[in-house]
C-alpha cells in the first residue's frame, strides 16, 4: 500500500471486572475457562500475510461496542443469570437458558473484538498524500458495464458496512480499484466473468 500513514498500533480496551461481578460470576459459572478455550477455536482469521488496516472511526466504533458489551450488557445479563439460577429447575428456566445463550454470545464478541483491535493498524484517509488515486479509505465513484454510477468507501475487514456502502479492502471491487487513477478502466472478476469499471471520481 503505498503512501501510507505510519502509526502505533493501537491496543485493545482492557476493563477488569468490579469485585461484586467476581462474586456471582464464581457461584453462577464453574465452567468458564473450558467456554472460554471453544471461544478461542471460533474466531475467524484474517487471509494469511494480511494486515488488519482499519480507519480511525472505525476503530473507535469497535472499541465503543467492546465497552458497552463489557461494561454495561454483560453485567446486567450476569445478575439475570444469578437471579434465575436459585429459582428452581434451570433446564425449565427460560430466563436462566437464555441468559447464558446471550452471555455466550456476548463473551464470544468480546474476544473478537479484542483480538481484531490488537492487531489493527489504524491509517488515517486523511493524512494520504497523494489524493489521485485510490488507495486504502478513498470513496470512489465509478461506472460499471451496464452505465449504473456506484459509490463505495474502502476500508477495513472489520468495519465495513454494506448498508453505507463500505467495502472491504480485500473485496474484489475494492481490489480491482486500489491504485487506480480517475478515468481508469479496471477489471474485477465475478460470479458472471469479467466486468469493467470506469472510474469518475476520488475522494478522501
């Protein structure tokens, strides 16, 4: 990736458990080290030799969802667990199958996302020098073969938002694009062959 602002890899949010979170979670759960060992096997890698760039707004966007998760709904479900465990028969227990089910859940997001910010290396779309061609966090507009005009945003694995139109940049759109100068023609493989884009616009 060329031009690329250097940056301290940022590290991942690291809160500790108050003391009355402690007390229930060792009543209430007696085998959380053995969850917590499949949890490991569950988190998806990144393709080999790959780095995790992501933007810095998406990196604070993981790191908010990693403190509400861990500040603020794993405590809660945590008391509803405890709470529902000395209400009799826990396999009869809605709240009691539930409120592991989601804490489960939750602990398993947590690990991803505390995994992903550890390696991530946060580059800045607005520190690139060269703003004439596309390179990682640039928007670009661009024409496809059957004269529809599209915009995409590329940025990290982790933080794309198909709704917003972000793209991953290890998409193969995202691919075809990176290094191309407005009024290129690239070529992006697709289930359908190959397709031809004409890029009209960059931006950062």
């Amino acid at each position: 990736m060329s031009e690329r602002p250097s940056g301290s890899r940022p590290r991942a949010c690291r809160g500790a458990a108050t003391p009355h979170v402690i007390t229930i979670m060792s009543k209430a759960f007696t085998k959380e080290t053995e969850a917590d060992a499949d949890f490991e096997d569950e988190i998806p890698a990144l393709p080999a030799g790959l780095k995790n760039y992501m933007t810095p707004e998406g990196f604070r966007r993981l790191e908010g969802e990693f403190a509400q998760l861990q500040k603020i709904e794993r405590p809660k479900i945590i008391e509803t667990v405890a709470w529902a465990a000395g209400n009799g028969d826990r396999s009869e227990n809605g709240d009691y199958v539930y409120g592991k089910q989601r804490l489960r859940e939750i602990d398993r997001r947590l690990r991803f996302l505390r995994k992903r910010m550890e390696i991530a290396e946060v580059v800045d779309p607005a520190r690139q020098k060269s703003h004439e061609r596309v390179y990682f966090g640039a928007t670009v507009t661009y024409l496809t073969e059957r004269h529809e005009e599209k915009t995409v945003r590329i940025v990290g694995i982790d933080e794309a938002r198909s709704e917003l139109h972000e793209i991953s940049w290890i998409s193969p759109v995202a691919k075809a694009l990176l290094k191309a100068a407005e009024g290129d023609v690239v070529e992006v493989r697709t289930p359908h062959g190959i397709e031809r884009l004409e890029v009209l616009k960059i931006s950062y």
